[in-house]
C-alpha cells in the first residue's frame, strides 16, 4: 500500500510510516538504488527484509530524497547528503523514517510475549516504575524502542541497553516520556515519544532542546 502514516512532531521533524502489503516486484518499481544497494539487496536471504528495505527506499522517495541522499558512517548509522538527520527501522510488514533538522531515532517492533523473557537483558532503573496493570508488554516494547532509538542516535557506539541507556517513568496513555544516554562524552536527555499501530509499537527520540 502507499504511505501509511506521517506524524509532525515538531516543525523540525517528520515520521513516515509504510505498511509492507506489496510483493517484492512490486516494490521494486519507482525507486533508484545505488550499486551498494543493488548488491545489500542480493545478499539478503530473507524476503521479509528485502521488503523491509525496498519500502524504507520508497519512504525516502516520500520525504523528498532518493537512495543517492542516503550514507552509512562505520558504524552504520545513516546519514542524508543535505545535512538533515535520519533514522530508519523496519519490523515484519512496517518500515518507519524520521528526518529531523536535529538528532533523532526510531524504532518499530511487533509486541510480543517473548519480550517478557528477555527483559533482564535490557531493563534495570526501568524496573522501578514498571506497571504490571499496565500492559506489561507494551511497556516493555516501549523501553525496548525508546533504548534502540537512543542507541541509534549515539554516534561512536559500544552502548548496552541495560547499563547505559535509561528511560524514565511513564504509563502507556501517556504516550511519551523521556530518556538519556550515560556516556562520558554524552550529556543529553530526550524527548520519547510512542505511538499502538497494529499490534506494533513505534517509538522515537527527540533532541529535548527542540521540542
């Protein structure tokens, strides 16, 4: 299908939301990939992330730009040629951008029971306000999004989950909250915002600075 949904968060800040219903060969039409994504996509043995990557290039087609916009630093993290930040995820049939004058990160994640089993792996000061008459896995997926968006926009790497990245309290209606990184060279706290889409969680992190 087309666009699914775009979200304003700010003036400075746009999120485009795709649901994956197309085919491969559909979605191969109306883009323009780069050699270095012609080859990323041979190499990829799942079609579930083939599509994933044809619709986040369909995504960039809506924001403005082309695959030739788009970079990789070594450390993976995705960079514009204009200067503008941008964050990029996708998760079984949703792929997700956000393009920011300031730094951003996004995630998108299927809610799922197995979160609960592997939650030791990334919740710690979170254990202290978590609500088990919440729903207790949409918090987690919450926690989960909020910690990868940060962690996607940290520049140098090396952070775990559990130890250096923190989210602060919030329950699920309140559809946002705020976190920050503990790192030496890293001073800064986020605005966290989240939005139920289908059985999903998308979650992004804003520069408090620019709300």
């Amino acid at each position: 299908m087309p666009l699914f949904k775009t979200i304003k968060p700010n003036k400075h800040t746009t999120v485009f939301v795709w649901k994956i219903d197309e085919p491969i060969k559909t979605l191969s039409k109306g883009i323009v990939l780069t050699e270095r994504s012609k080859n990323r996509l041979l190499s990829m043995k799942s079609e579930i992330h083939r599509r994933g990557f044809l619709s986040v290039r369909h995504l960039l087609k809506m924001a403005g730009y082309t695959d030739l916009d788009l970079f990789y630093n070594g450390n993976g993290k995705p960079h514009l040629t204009d200067g503008k930040h941008i964050s990029i995820t996708h998760s079984f049939n949703f792929s997700a951008i956000i393009v920011s004058d300031f730094e951003v990160g996004i995630d998108i994640e299927k809610n799922r029971e197995k979160i609960k089993v592997i939650q030791h792996k990334f919740v710690n000061f979170e254990r202290g306000f978590i609500h088990k008459d919440d729903d207790y896995i949409q918090q987690l997926t919450v926690i989960w999004g909020a910690k990868e968006s940060l962690y996607k926009i940290y520049p140098h790497g090396g952070l775990t989950f559990k130890n250096d990245i923190d989210i602060n309290s919030f329950q699920i209606a309140d559809k946002k909250t705020t976190g920050y990184i503990k790192a030496k060279d890293w001073n800064k706290n986020y605005t966290i915002k989240f939005h139920q889409i289908e059985g999903f969680t998308l979650v992004y992190a804003l520069a408090n600075s620019k709300k």
